[in-house]
C-alpha cells in the first residue's frame, strides 16, 4: 500500500479533495472512469522525490470531493474551471496537465481552452480529437440487442444500478478486462472489452469474466481503496460524464479548428480495448494536426487502458523525460 495523505480545499464553489505532495514545478494530475486520484499513487511518490509538486484531486463527484447533483455539472468544460480554480485556490499560476481516460480529455480540453494556465500536456489513452460533424451519440452502434457502452451509460439509473449492485465485483470486472492482463486486442477480437457493445438483456458486466482476486498490478488494499470511494460517492454523478457527451459537443463546437498549441505528450498501453475501437489509430496518427507540438507517442508494451497503475516504471520514465524538457 501506498501511504498518501489527503486534504480537503475550496475550488470553483466546491470541496474538492487533494492528494498532494513536493515542491516545485506543478504537475496536475486528472483520473478517469471508475478511478479516483489514488490512481496515480505511484506518479505521486516518483514525481514528488524528482522534485515536483504534485497534485491529484478526485474530480467533482468522485472519492471525496463535492458531488453536484445536475448531469449539466458534468460538462467538460465545468471541469476545467476546476482545474483553474485547483490552482488559483494554491495560488500556482501555471502547471503540466496530465490526464487518463476521461483525465486525458479534461487535460485536452484544459490545454486548449486555457495555454496561459496549462503549459503543457500529458494525455494517457484517449488521443486529441476533433469535432465529428453530428452529435457523438449519434456515431456510436446500437441494434436490438446491443449498444455501444457510451449509450448504454446514457440513460440516468440503468448503468448505476449494475454497477452498485456489487461495487468490488464491479471495479475487478472492468479493472481486470480492460487492462494488459486479459490479452491483446485487436479490432473485431472477442476478447472480453468493457468499452464494446453492451448487452441490452444483461448489462454490461454479465459477460466479463469473474475473477476471485485482483490483477497482479493492483494489490488487495488498493483495490479496497477503490472500492470504499465508490462504496460512498455511488456511480451516478461519475456517469454524468458521458450524460454531456453531447452538450460538450455543442459547446466545443465554439473552438472548432482551433489547436493545442503546448508540448504535448501522448502515452497508450500496446493492449488498451480502446485501440480496438475502428477508427482509434487513425485518429491517434492524425492528432499531430490539432497539436502541433506534440513530441511523440509512446505506446507501452503488455500494457493496457490503466498504465500509470499497471506499468508505473515506464510511465514514469517517460513523464520525468518530457518534464525534463518542458517543466517550469
């Protein structure tokens, strides 16, 4: 277990719960969905000694930050104003912005919406990506049987209901089959995916493989972490995010063409089922033209979609390296 001590602070009219550490340049650090900022335990103790200070909040609604009740909370861009009011309640003006999962969009969208505040930007897992012509969830499958997973999070007490039925059973579910460990993935594969279609009779979780203990990255204790935040915040307001799908692509479409114009940094595991998504890598190849400044893309063997939990090592190599360079 990692020893790691929270605070609370007051940010953008919320309580907002911190793990922070070091002294230095800022580094902010943005976890995804279901995680909190104990996610990034291993970033904190590496980066702190490196001499960084670091940052990991719980974002609205998650672990033991504030939980706003309306799914319009959950707009992107809300949250960036979190992020800018994170460091205007520490009294930082500037950080690296480093994001996973839902993390890496926030810390997309805050690079582009606010360069003056976040100089530069660390995506893991979900590349750049511009502005589809139609709403996304009107790109995503669904027939009779099926949906993909991002409509079947829409509808408010469906996805919630599954999932809290049994929160441990839940997070090693979708822990275990979305990481290295449950094989390689390839576009169309049968390998167990938690970002696939959804069965519309059994839910989402009946078809991933029930396991008795946790992936060998993840110990007893860290998972009892996990479970214990989700145990009290619930998966209602988490889900939110993917309710504003659409709304956040309304108010993005104000910033249509525009680049992110930081250092950039883009990091996937080579086993992510999010690359097994059609279209993925094309978009990845392609995210060069909406960042002009992104250095490079490192993709992390035998690795899947939580790589800073299950190969720290190499994503903390490769964080102090770009830091090295861009870190002020």
């Amino acid at each position: 277990m990692c020893k790691l001590d929270y605070r609370e602070i007051e940010a953008n009219g919320l309580k907002i719960r911190i793990i922070e550490k070091g002294d230095g340049p800022l580094i902010l650090f943005c976890h995804g969905f279901p995680e909190t900022s104990y996610a990034w335990r291993h970033q904190i103790t590496a980066l702190s000694r490196a001499g960084y200070h670091v940052v990991a909040p719980d974002l609205r609604g998650f672990g033991g930050s504030s939980a706003p009740k309306s799914i319009e909370d959950y707009a992107i861009q809300v949250l960036v104003g979190d992020m800018i009011a994170i460091l205007d309640t520490l009294e930082v003006a500037t950080a690296v912005i480093v994001g996973n999962d839902w993390g890496a969009t926030l810390a997309w969208q805050a690079a582009l919406l606010r360069p003056d505040r976040f100089y530069a930007v660390v995506a893991i897992g979900v590349p750049m990506m511009g502005s589809p012509p139609v709403p996304p969830t009107q790109l995503f499958p669904a027939n009779d049987n099926a949906l993909f997973y991002t409509l079947y999070f829409q509808d408010p007490g469906v996805a919630e209901k599954e999932f809290e039925r049994d929160v441990r059973d839940t997070l090693l579910k979708i822990y275990y089959t979305a990481s290295g460990e449950a094989g390689p993935r390839l576009e169309g594969d049968e390998t167990p995916n938690p970002f696939s279609m959804v069965s519309r009779e059994q839910g989402l979780l009946a078809t991933l493989p029930t396991l008795s203990a946790p992936p060998s990255w993840l110990s007893e204790t860290d998972l009892d972490i996990f479970v214990k935040n989700f145990e009290k915040s619930g998966f209602q307001n988490p889900l939110n995010l993917y309710r504003n799908l659409d709304r956040n692509w309304k108010l993005q479409k104000t910033f249509s063409g525009c680049r992110i114009n930081v250092p950039a940094l883009y990091i996937s595991g080579m086993q992510d089922p999010g690359l097994a998504i059609p279209g993925m890598k094309e978009l990845i190849d392609s995210q060069i033209t909406l960042v002009p400044e992104l250095s490079d893309s490192i993709f992390i063997e035998n690795c899947g979609h939580w790589a800073p939990q299950e190969k720290p090592k190499q994503v903390n190599k490769a964080l102090l390296a770009f830091l090295s360079r861009v870190a002020k």
